[in-house]
C-alpha cells in the first residue's frame, strides 16, 4: 500500500473515532486515540510488509522453477570482448536461469562459420547478420518475430523495420538491433596540419579532396586508406552510388534487382569508383591486402591521412581514438560528387548487428528475452561506455562520452540519413564488387567488364528477383 493510501486509512479511522464519540456522548483521550492510530498504521505496515514478502518470494521461486537453459550466440564480437562479457553478465543478473555462451568468430570468416550452421541446422541459439540482404537471403535460418515485437519497443528505437524483409514494416520481421549503424569518413589531424589544411574544414566535395591529396601525397602521405573485401560494398560503393540514383522508386528497382548494371546510374557509379582508384591515393600494397584490419592498421600507424569507416561497433571513434588518441580524430560525412544531388550528405544509416533467433532453437522465449535485451537502455547505454557502439535505442545516455568530439560530431551528422545502399547488394554483387574493385586497382579489367562481371552476379541472385 502506497503511503498517501495508508495515511487515508488513517484519518478515516480517526475520523470514525471522533463520531463514534460524539454519538455515544462520552470522551475519549487523546492517548487513546493516539494508540489506535499507531494500532492501524502498525496492522498496515505489517500487511505492506507481508505483500512484499509474499512478492519476494513467489518472485524467488518463478525463478527457481525455471530450468538451467544456457543460451549459445553466435557474432563477430564487435568493440571487443569486454562489452559482450559485461552485457551477459548483466543480462543473466536479469535472468538468472539464462547462462550466456559466446562463439565469437572474427568477421572475415562469420559467414564460413555461419554457413556451416545454416547447412547442418544446428548450432547457436542467436545469430547475428547485418540488415539488408545479408540478412534476407538468410531468412528461412531464422524465427520470425514480429508477434512478439512491442508497440512500445519499436517506439523505443531508432530503427526496426530495416530488420523486416525488404525494409518493408508490413513483411516479417527477423531480428533487433542495439546498433544504429553507417558510414562516415575520418581523418588524422596531425596530418592534414603537417600538409598545411585546416583540419576544422575539411573537404566537401571530391575536387576539394584532389587538392588535399595532393598536399598530403607531397609529404610522403597516402591520402586513403584502402583495402579488399565487404567494406568495399558496404562502406565504398554506398558513398559514389548515391550520386547517381535520384529518387526512393530509385533506392526501390535497385534492391528488387530491376536495373540492370549497363544502366547509366550504376555503371556510371563502377566508373566512379575505378577513377578513384587510379588516382594514387592508396597506400602501397592496397589491393592485396583485406580493410579489416590492415587497411585500417595503415591509417593507425599515421601512413594515411584518411580513412572509411562506420559510426558504431568496428573501425569507428572508439577504434581510432584508442589507438591514436581522441583529440587527433576528426570525422566528416563522405566527400559529395554533386553537391546538389538529391541524396548528397546523407548519412547511410541503418541497424546494425541484427540479433535473430534461430530457426532450429527449441528455447524460443529465452532467445527472445536475450534479443529484447540487446536493445535495451541498460545494454545501450553498456554499448556506448565499453564498445564505442552508437546505441539503436533512443533514450541512451550521450553523456557518456566526453573524451570524443568525433562521437559528438557524429551525433549531428546521424539525423540527416537515407536507406543504406550497400545492404542492398546480394551476396553475390557484394562478393563480385569486391573482387572486380580488387581488379580494377591492379588493371586486370575494364570497368566494361566489371559491369559484365556484376551482371552476372545480379542474374544468379534469387533472392532480389523476387
């Protein structure tokens, strides 16, 4: 009983008192009176202290019930091992039936791993994929979840429909984020001082960037750091093609496949892209090394003035701030090919580390609970303190952090956001862009041939004709 009820219940007793007096025409002492007050507030604190007891207890015993259940997860462990340790911690404190048991596989080999699971039906109990199709072609390995999604979760988050297929809030649902994810690109201040620019304005368009290359190639400094595998199609290739769609009907044909890669607004993109590299704005050796980690590695050591990267989880502020010192990273959003484009700056955000229950799993609630958890406050707010993730949830604490002005930059650069274009590409055109990209740089190919190459890979994709 709340306290303002048990001091109703006590003026209604002495109001009682008062005309059970009056009526009976006697008087009553005002000790009397006073010892039945504390009579009635005592009877009342016992019966709080009861229903509390009794709430404790069947509490206890709920949970005593419940049979050990230890629940296998399945990620890449992005932001390192600490986070993940702390938020099963957390999580089984929560639920303390629920062990948590990691198989953290590093990202370049996730999808052998993955496979294999896939292929056995058997395995971890969650799976993590990023959005997109990379998620979707993987649909029939995972539980849809959309009965048991909330009103109030999906009000609670930045983004959740990037976790139904084709983005589409009406079609089945697959997963929860705790990750708002999306590409920005960094730089070394020191650097850019030590080329002579001015690190508090950075290039905004690809001419201006020309030109700081080329100051920073003359003291012995590569402009870019570069590196094969899927940061091409997903950190790369999103930031060039967004100059040459110029509507969402656009952003729609592309993802169900419907232009073909001879279309001028894709092959135009390919030619982008092999003009960037055949600039010399790579460190040496580019093309035969993977992004993660030694494209990355190049521009920690101080041999690349920039760099790609995310907002969240890997190769992101935390990542370079730790290693380099948060006060020599700057953030920027991409360089624009036309300023005036329709999607120019936009930040390509979507959720991220998508968490899915697996199809196979026989502890259906338990996964659920550990999914609902990963996008919670208290795990949002653990993400952002021990990993550098920017939080899906909304309501995290941005306090946190105050040793990163990349971090608050990047606060203001997330609102302004379109449809991530890079999860649009099937496997197979995620594979084959990286692959011709790798070509293009060491000109094995023409950029003809690359749109052969990716055509091929869009007809043998069978997910996106659908």
């Amino acid at each position: 009983m709340k306290k303002g009820l048990k001091w109703l219940v006590v003026l209604l007793v002495i109001s009682a008192m008062v005309v059970s007096v009056g009526l009976a025409g006697c008087k009553a002492t005002t000790a009397a009176a006073t010892t039945a007050v504390e009579t009635t507030v005592a009877a009342t604190t016992a019966a709080e202290t009861t229903v509390a007891v009794a709430t404790t207890v069947a509490a206890t015993e709920t949970t005593a019930a419940k049979k050990p259940v230890t629940l296998k997860v399945l990620n890449w462990a992005p932001g390192g091992q600490a986070f993940w340790d702390a938020t099963a911690k957390a999580f089984s404190a929560k639920y303390p039936w629920i062990t948590v048991e990691y198989e953290s596989v590093p990202f370049e080999r996730y999808y052998e791993k993955q496979g294999a699971y896939i292929t056995s039906r058997s395995g971890s109990d969650v799976m993590v994929n990023n959005s997109g199709f990379e998620l979707w072609e993987r649909k029939d390995s995972y539980m849809p979840i959309t009965d048991m999604m909330t009103q109030e979760l999906k009000d609670s988050l930045y983004n959740w429909s990037d976790c139904c297929l084709y983005f589409d809030k009406n079609q089945p649902l697959y997963g929860i984020s705790p990750s708002y994810q999306g590409n920005v690109m960094y730089y070394n201040i020191d650097i850019i001082k030590k080329a002579g620019l001015d690190p508090a304005k950075p290039p905004k368009t690809w001419e201006e960037f020309a030109t700081w290359a080329d100051a920073i190639k003359k003291i012995g400094k590569a402009p870019l750091a570069m590196g094969i595998t899927t940061t091409i199609a997903y950190w790369f290739f999103p930031e060039i093609l967004k100059y040459y769609i110029t509507s969402d009907q656009d952003i729609q044909d592309f993802m169900k496949g419907k232009i073909p890669w001879s279309d001028p607004r894709l092959k135009n993109t390919l030619a982008k892209m092999a003009e960037i590299a055949g600039k010399g704005w790579f460190q040496d050796g580019a093309a035969s090394t993977t992004y993660l980690p030694d494209g990355g590695d190049a521009f920690i050591r101080g041999d690349t003035a920039f760099a790609y990267g995310i907002a969240s989880d890997v190769f992101n502020w935390k990542t370079w701030g730790d290693a380099m010192g948060y006060d020599k990273i700057g953030v920027m959003r991409w360089p624009a090919i036309d300023a005036n484009a329709p999607f120019a700056y936009k930040f390509s955000g979507l959720a991220g580390l998508t968490h899915g229950i697996s199809a196979w799993t026989d502890k259906k609630d338990d996964a659920w609970l550990y999914v609902q958890w990963m996008a919670s406050k208290e795990n949002a707010d653990l993400f952002l303190k021990l990993a550098g993730g920017q939080p899906n949830y909304k309501g995290f604490d941005k306090s946190i952090i105050t040793n990163s002005p990349a971090f608050t930059a990047i606060q203001d650069i997330l609102p302004n956001n379109m449809p991530h274009l890079g999860v649009l590409l099937s496997g197979r055109e995620g594979d084959t862009l990286s692959r011709g990209y790798q070509q293009i740089m060491t000109k094995e190919i023409t950029v003809d041939q690359w749109v052969t190459m990716m055509q091929a890979a869009l007809d043998q994709s069978e997910e996106k004709k659908q």
